[in-house]
C-alpha cells in the first residue's frame, strides 16, 4: 500500500474510465503546505484564513497576512491556490472582535455577515490577498454566502481595493478567479442563478449537512441527524455541479465528505471537478479513484438521486464498490 502511495505521489488523477480528477488539500496555516505537497496534492483547495486571526490579542496586520498568503502561493507554484477569506463567529470566535453573544452563534453575525459589516477587517486582507496574487496562481472564496447580494456586495468591494492597489503602484494578477462556498442551502436551490456570476463553487458539507438537516454539528444528542449521505444532500450537490457545469465553470467540494471513501464514488458520478481533503486523504483517494469508472458511478446518478434514506445509499454504494 505505502509503495503504492509512494508511486502514485507525482502522478495526477485518473479514474478507471481514464477522466481526470483534481485532488487537492485543505490547510489552516503556510506550514501546512509541506503536508499536502508530500502527499501529492494537486493544489490547496481550502485555505483557511482564520489561524491568522486566532490565538492574538488583535488583528493582523495586512503586511503579515501578505507574508502568509505570498508564502503559501510560492510554496505551490503553478498549482491552484483557493483561499478563503475570513469566516469567524460560530465555532470559531475571536475574543479581541468583542462580538456579542449569540443564541445561535451558527445562524448568527458570522463569515461574510462578519465581514461586510466590518470593511475594517475585510479590505485589509483583501488587499493582501490581492498584493499576493502576483507570486502564484490564486482563487478567492467566500464563506457563507446565503444570497447573490452578499457575493456581489463582496466582489465589488474586491474589485475597488483592486483599482486602489493599481493606483497605489502595486502589481495585481487580472485571472483571479472569484468562487463561493455553498453551505447554506439557499445557495445549493438557486445554484443556477449564482452560476452565471461566479468563477466557482465548493460545497462546505460541514456545514451544508448541518444547516439542511437542522442538525447541529457540534451537538452529540442530534448527531444521528449529521447525515452526509441523505438524499437530500445528495440532490442539493447535483444540482451545484449541474449549475456550474451548465454555465462552463467548476464545482468542487472542500467539506470533510470529499475524503471519505463512501461519498468519493457517489461524488465521482454526480462529476464533481475538484476534492479536496486533508493531505493525509488524498493518496488513499487518488487509489480509490483509479479503480472506479466514472461512467459506471454515473449511471447510477439517477436512481441514488431518488433514493428515500442515507441507509439505501450506503448499502447501494458498498455493494457496487465491493
Ligand atoms: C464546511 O463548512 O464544509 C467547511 C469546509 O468549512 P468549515 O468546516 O471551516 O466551516
Ligand atoms: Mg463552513
């Protein structure tokens, strides 16, 4: 197996029916890069951000997110870099932020609500992103977008700290692509509509899963309803990479359910573009994938779509992958 692995490490991903897949990692910080490029990722397809923030008594500055964001982009190269911008509240609190205590700190002032509200905190590490953008191939994400107001709200601000870097001399990339999480499932109904504005999606299922479930992912009691592979879930996700797919652009996937070898084949026939992963999945998945077809997953899109339970499609999908 880890021969295998070893083999596999520089080589990109094809499935049995020889489509290429990309397969990338999930990161919290620059050191992290060494992880997913030892275990053969293909890109960073979440970054995020909110180590900069956490574990100080105040904000970042934009030089030293710049720092983080240029060595992160220099370590990777040519290979695509998805970063996303700032998603505190909910789990994630910062005690120098002194927001306000939430009954439901998840359907709260959280991520882009956050940031939209605070252009303090959000044009700074727009800019640094920005400034970065010239050292490798970069994408920008934004995090808990709920409705096409808040991504166009986001993008225009992007785009004036764009200008004012310009004017102020500095060099920006012009093919930075500008994508979304989908996590709330308003954005999963009407992905069509978000597919003609954006350059990408990649579903958060962490969240996705918890917010279409109304299950919280933190509480044990209600875990019973955390259930990625709900039909529900399922048809919400075909119909993001439908979207994309339908306006030419891609859908990835940066929640836990990428690496998880259950939904890897349901996820390869939905024709999800991009996985990504913790770095220590990703050899596993890329040896999962060579031996499945893509066309045979495919062809059982249809009847898992229709499927009633979580538990017939575990059952289905074990029994076609055995
Ligand atoms: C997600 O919600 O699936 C996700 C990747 O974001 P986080 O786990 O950071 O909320
Ligand atoms: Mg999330």
């Amino acid at each position: 197996q880890q021969a295998l692995w070893a083999q596999l490490k520089d080589e990109p991903t094809f499935t049995a029916d020889g489509e290429q897949i990309e397969l990338v990692g999930n990161i919290g910080t620059p050191n992290d890069v060494t992880g997913v490029l030892n275990n053969g990722g293909e890109g960073v397809g979440l970054y995020r951000t909110e180590f900069l923030y956490m574990g100080k008594s105040e904000l970042p500055s934009e030089d030293e997110q710049f720092e983080a964001y240029k060595s992160v982009l220099e370590q990777m190269g040519d290979k695509p870099v998805v970063v996303r911008t700032l998603d505190v509240g909910g789990d994630k609190e910062l005690p120098y932020l002194d927001l306000p205590k939430e009954m439901n700190p998840f359907l709260g002032f959280r991520a882009i609500r956050f940031c939209l509200e605070n252009e303090h905190v959000f044009r700074p590490q727009l800019r640094a992103l920005l400034r970065a953008s010239v050292y490798g191939n970069l994408k920008i994400m934004f995090p808990m977008i709920a409705t096409l107001e808040e991504f166009r709200k986001a993008k225009a601000i992007l785009l004036e700290e764009k200008e004012n870097l310009k004017q102020e001399g500095h060099s920006v990339s012009d093919d930075i692509e500008v994508g979304i999480m989908v996590e709330i499932p308003s954005t999963a109904v009407i992905a069509k509509q978000f597919a003609k504005e954006v350059d990408f999606f990649s579903v958060g299922t962490n969240d996705l899963v918890q917010y279409t479930m109304a299950a919280d992912r933190m509480n044990e009691q209600v875990s019973y309803l955390y259930q990625p592979y709900h039909p529900a879930i399922l048809n919400l996700v075909n119909n993001v990479i439908e979207a994309a797919h339908s306006e030419g652009k891609w859908a990835g996937m940066c929640g836990e359910m990428a690496g998880d070898p259950i939904a890897i084949p349901i996820l390869l026939g939905l024709g999800l573009d991009e996985f990504s992963m913790s770095a220590t999945s990703i050899l596993p998945a890329r040896t999962q994938l060579k031996n499945i077809s893509k066309k045979e997953m495919a062809s059982y899109k249809d009847k898992l779509l229709s499927m009633s339970t979580a538990e017939e499609v575990v059952a289905f999908v074990k029994e076609k992958t055995e």
